[in-house]
C-alpha cells in the first residue's frame, strides 16, 4: 500500500465531475458486442508504433480491453481485461481475458509484480474511480514498468464523466496526468500528443510512467 491511499486525494476535482450523463449499470450498457474499432486506422497505427518505441513486449495487462489490441508486435503474454465477454474471447492477441467492471470492482485478481507493462486505450474517461485503478496498476506492476494511456477525442459521451466532457483534448492530458500524480509513486512521467497538429484524422494523445 502506498503512502498516497485516502479519499481526501479526491478534494482536488469539482464534487460532480466523476459523475455521468448515464449513470445506469455499465454492464448493462456493455452487454451488446461493438465489433468496430473506435478510433480510425491511422490513430491505431500510431498506438502500436507507441507499444514498439516503448518496448511493450513482456507479460502485459491490457485494461478496459475489448476484441482486438492495438500492438503491431504481439506481446509475450497479454492479459485481456474488459466489458464484454464476447469481445473479449475474439481478442487474437490476448493469451487470456477476463470480465470486469472496474466501477464497481476495482481491485486487480492479480498477485504484486504480475507485469511488466499495462495499457490502457481509449478509455480512461470512463473511469469513476481512477485513483483506485491506477493504485491497482502500480501494484500489480513490477519496479519500473511502465503504464500506458492513450486516448483520442471520441468517446460515448454519455458514459464519459463529466469532468471529461467539459473540456478540450489538453484538459484530458492535465487530467490524465493528475491521477498520476495523486497515486504511485511514479516517475519518469511523459506527456505527448502522437499525431502531428494538423493531422486530419483521428488525434492520439498518450502519457505513460515508470512504477517505483
């Protein structure tokens, strides 16, 4: 347990931002497969190359995961962990899955030091309990793995928190950055937007830091 644990660490954010335009069971709003990818190709393409320039090839946890894992090199053994049960049981680069809604469980069934790397794509927004999350990712991280986010400006925006939807893409990154910066302890914290300005698709924007 790290020195940072306690709900006073969430006096930082406005009293309603967590909460969501849908607050219904995000089981029941999961329940019903999406075989699409929810960012275009390019924005895609650019995560993998991230996953590669990073050396994210060990024993990988992919969280908030669903059918397909965005890794150009498949990792030695990814662990797929999402909504939808048949999502996730088409995930080709997944060597197995597992169903869980972190809103409500957000307790990792992980053992200390189980990975190497974790990532995170296209869904921190959804989180209402991020700071638990990212404590769970620090433990089940070994000493100097890496956490990954990535994400884009499309979303369900609905099941967005509110804190999400009320500002811009570089809000997301100073927000992102925040539960970093609450939990851990971190270091090495990178902040970087992956698609060049201009780029007419789909952009990435990405933070990653190394557990301690």
């Amino acid at each position: 347990m790290n020195s940072y644990n306690g709900n006073n660490r969430y006096s930082a954010f406005p009293v309603d931002f967590f909460n969501r335009a849908d607050d219904g069971l995000d089981a029941t709003f999961y329940s019903s497969p999406r075989f699409v990818t929810h960012i275009d190709e390019a924005a895609i393409r650019c995560i993998g190359e991230l996953y590669e320039e990073l050396e994210i090839r060990g024993t990988v946890l992919d969280l908030m995961s669903s059918w397909v894992s965005h890794f150009l090199t498949t990792p030695k053994e990814l662990v797929a962990l999402g909504m939808n049960q048949q999502e996730l049981q088409q995930n080709q680069a997944a060597a197995s899955w597992m169903q869980q809604d972190l809103n409500v469980n957000t307790l990792l069934p992980f053992a200390d030091s189980s990975f190497e790397a974790v990532v995170c794509c296209v869904s921190v927004d959804y989180l209402t309990k991020p700071l638990e999350v990212f404590d769970e990712v620090h433990r089940v991280l070994r000493p100097g793995g890496k956490f990954v986010n990535t994400f884009s400006n499309r979303c369900f925006p609905t099941k967005a928190i509110n804190g999400w939807s009320r500002t811009d893409d570089e809000g997301h990154a100073r927000i992102v950055a925040q539960y970093y910066n609450l939990t851990g302890p971190w270091e090495n914290l990178q902040v970087q937007r992956r698609t060049e300005f201009g780029h007419q698709g789909d952009p990435v924007y990405a933070l990653w830091a190394d557990a301690t």
